[in-house]
C-alpha cells in the first residue's frame, strides 16, 4: 500500500487538543514516559491508525515510521498473516488462566531459534522479563551482587533503575523517587565497554575476592547492542572478556534481548557473538517486543537446570494472570514465522543499510558531521564526528542538532525516535521508494 492510498483521518482534535486532554486524565498525557516528546520538544502526534510501514496522526499527517512501536512492528503494521492470526485467535477466546498448546508452539519456536536456552518462561513485557530473570539469577546463585552497565535499560523494575555510584566500588543510586536505597545497594553500575572496570569489579566482589560477606556477583545484565543509547555496540574483546569473567567466578550473563532479540538478527545479538567467539553463548536471555509482535508478550530462558528452579518446580517465585496471552501468542506466532521465511531478513538488512546510508550520504553532502552503525533491522545515527562506544560518548553528541533533525524529518512526514539516546528500526513493509524519500527529506531538512 503506497503511503497516498492510506486511509484519510478525520477525527475532529487535533494533535495539541488530544495532548491537553490526555494530560488532565493520564500523568504527562501518555502512558510511557518517551512518547511525551519531552527529550525533544514539541507536541507528540497522537496516532489514529497504521498500516505497513506507515502511521497516520490524529490530524490525518502520514508518516514513514521509523519506531514501529520500538521494535515489536519487523513486519510493518497489519501484515495480513499476523491480522488473521490475531483475528482468529480472538473469536477463540481472548484468556484462559489455563495453559494452551500455542504457548507451546511459541516457546518452541523461539527456542528453536535460540541455541543457548532449552527452556523459557512467558510473561507480558520485556521489565517482567527481565525483573523475573534478575530473580532467577540470584536465586540460582544465592548471591545478591549484580552489575549493569550505564547507558543500558532493562525496564523499570526498581533494582534496575540505577546509576552509576561515585567510584567504582560503590554501589549505584537510584534514579528514580520511590525505589529505596537498600534495594540497588547490591547493584554495581560500570561503564559499557570498559574492560578495566570490569576486571577491577571482579577482583573487589568477584567470588573468593575474600572481601565481602555474601561472596560473588549473582548476574552481569547487559544489552549486547545497547538500542537504549540509541547504537552502541558492545566491542567483541569486551564481550570475550565478560564471559570469561563470569564463568571464572560463576556468575550468571544474561543477555538483555529485548530491543535486539529476532531485531538485529534472526538468532538475535546473541548469534553474532557466537560467531565472533567460538562457543559463546549467554546463560540467561530476555526477549520481549519482535516475540509479541505488537501484542503484550515477553520471554526470559536458559538451560533446563536454571529454569526448573522456577515455581512450581523450584524455590524463585515468578508468575502473571495473562503470560502467555492466546491473542498475544497468536501474534508472537505468526510474527516469527514471517521473519524466518528465506530471504527476509536479507531483505531486511539491505533495507537498513540502505536507510542509513543515504542520510549520512545526504549528511555529508550537506556539510553536517553525523555518523552512524546498523545491523538487521536496527539503526542508529549521532551527530558527531565518531560513534560513541559508552552513554558518556553518547550524551556528549549534539543534542540540538539532532532534536531540529527530528522535528524537521517529522515536519516532512519522517517518524524517528524522539529521543537521541533511541535505536530506530526498520521494516519488511519500507520500500526502495521510503528510503530515498528519507534521504532526499534529509538532505532538505539538514541543509534547512
Ligand atoms: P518493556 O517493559 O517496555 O516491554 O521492556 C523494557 C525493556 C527492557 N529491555 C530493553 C533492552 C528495552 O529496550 C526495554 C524497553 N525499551 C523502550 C525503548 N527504549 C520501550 C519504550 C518505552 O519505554 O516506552
């Protein structure tokens, strides 16, 4: 469907009025915090319907939607075989509290796909999944110390939410009101990328470090593409060297694949590594997004012997009234089978190296420094002369150029991330003609 046969919207408010109202009945006026467009000003869009590769506002502007819903959207909205699916499921019964055999089908798709878990648990979004994992790690080691790394988000459950402490053997902070400082006080927070750190936070708390009391580090948590500074790659001697570390001292990775998970590459980051370092894989992963396909539906997994310490076999609690949603597993489902069809994610790939390459051509053209990394599906770009390998690299880029960038791309009915520190992604359903229309809008609103 080209963007001009989308269906006209006429609902009566718009953007703005639609903004003023959501804020007297919901907190900011949106349900997430990132879609209020407080990182880069102006008035959000309040999206009336989506089809394919792109979104129509409440005052029927059409957009190329670079977001598709963070990730989950790899098809582009609407794909005929996911909207049977759903539809289907639907007339089926929409919740059971009652196991299904889709949920079956799921897990055993997603594990076919994913080498390093045997098993895996279903849940409803990618905090549960990993708040549920991080839970799991401590039970499984019955250590209490974890290590996350600035820069990554692993949803809001309150352990995860912290920054980094003033030195290294310091603890984190917690960067939200309202999580108490005893629950982060066993949360080490290193720099992406820092081997350094990492070689000195094991030694301090590492296990036999004879320095403290409940020995060792339970889990390091980490996004091995980190979509939440918008591109940063974990650097392949980092990786090796984090996975010798934990096996060293017996502390569990776990691989935060929620924005990359089926994203970056049908076997997700994870396959990536297993390339570049032979037998690598992770002992813990979190899925979420591409695995709900839209739908509310998350994941966490890892060998049989760590997982059947899960209730109702083990002693780590871990349960959700709608994990494993029928309508959300039909979704999921159809989703997958989709990108594992040949030749997809090639498809995919090209689409992204093609998007990307044509706004940093358009870039250079017009004099601007910007740089940029993708890989399958996702994307990122910074204004500045390098890409940045940690947040601090990241927060240093410029921040004002690419907020006019964003505005004047939405302007010219381009959707990106509305945040510099966002990954953006990539659809089955962009077409040749999407991409040059984003650099030939790219090279007019850089040259602006
Ligand atoms: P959810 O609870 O939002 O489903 O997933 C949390 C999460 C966990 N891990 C990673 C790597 C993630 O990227 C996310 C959520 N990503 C954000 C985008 N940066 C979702 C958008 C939002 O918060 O509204």
């Amino acid at each position: 469907m080209s963007i001009d046969a989308l269906p006209k919207n006429n609902k009566h408010m718009t953007n703005a009025q639609l903004f003023e109202r959501a804020q007297k009945s919901i907190p900011g006026g949106v349900n997430s915090p990132v879609r209020a467009f407080r990182a880069v000003g102006g008035t959000p869009r309040f999206i009336a319907s989506a089809h394919g590769a792109y979104m129509v506002d409440a005052e029927g502007q059409r957009y190329i939607d670079y977001i598709g819903s963070w990730g989950p959207m790899i098809l582009g909205h609407g794909h005929p075989a996911v909207l049977e699916a759903v539809q289907k499921a639907a007339t089926e019964g929409f919740s059971f509290g009652a196991p299904t055999e889709r949920e079956i089908e799921l897990a055993e798709e997603i594990l076919s796909l994913v080498p390093s878990m045997e098993q895996l648990r279903l849940v409803s979004s990618g905090t549960e999944a990993a708040m549920s994992a991080l839970r799991l790690a401590r039970g499984a080691t019955g250590r209490s110390k974890i290590i996350k790394f600035e820069g990554c988000y692993h949803g809001h459950a309150d352990a995860l939410l912290v920054k980094a402490g003033s030195g290294l053997a310091t603890f984190g902070h917690p960067t939200s009101a309202g999580v108490p400082a005893e629950v982060v006080q066993h949360t080490l927070v290193l720099e992406y990328n820092n081997v350094a750190q990492l070689e000195e936070a094991f030694a301090l708390h590492g296990q036999g470090s004879g320095k403290s009391s409940n020995e060792g580090i339970a889990c390091v948590m980490i996004e091995p593409i980190a979509g939440n500074m918008n591109f940063v790659r974990a650097s392949v001697p980092f990786m090796k060297r984090l996975r010798e570390l934990c096996t060293q001292h017996g502390t569990l990775l776990v691989f935060d694949e929620v924005m990359t998970g089926f994203r970056v590459a049908l076997g997700s980051a994870q396959s990536l590594y297993a390339k570049a370092i032979p037998g690598f894989e992770p002992d813990l992963s979190v899925f979420g997004k591409v695995i709900g396909g839209g739908m509310p539906l998350a994941a966490f997994g890892g060998k049989r012997a760590v997982m059947e310490l899960l209730a109702p076999l083990g002693p780590v609690y871990q349960a959700g009234t709608l994990s494993g949603n029928p309508v959300a597993t039909a979704c999921g489902l159809a989703t997958l089978r989709e990108i594992r069809k040949p030749g997809f994610f090639e498809a995919l790939t090209a689409s992204t190296r093609t998007l990307l390459d044509g706004i940093l051509a358009s870039a250079k053209e017009a004099g601007v420094p910007m740089v940029g990394d993708c890989e399958g599906g996702m994307f990122g770009f910074f204004f500045a002369s390098e890409l940045p390998q940690n947040y601090s690299a990241v927060m240093a880029t410029d921040k004002e150029r690419f907020n006019r960038f964003f505005h004047a791309m939405l302007d010219r009915g381009v959707y990106f991330a509305p945040a510099l520190y966002e990954a953006g992604f990539v659809s089955g359903a962009h077409t040749a003609a999407d991409l040059k229309a984003t650099a030939d809008a790219a090279l007019q609103a850089l040259r602006g």
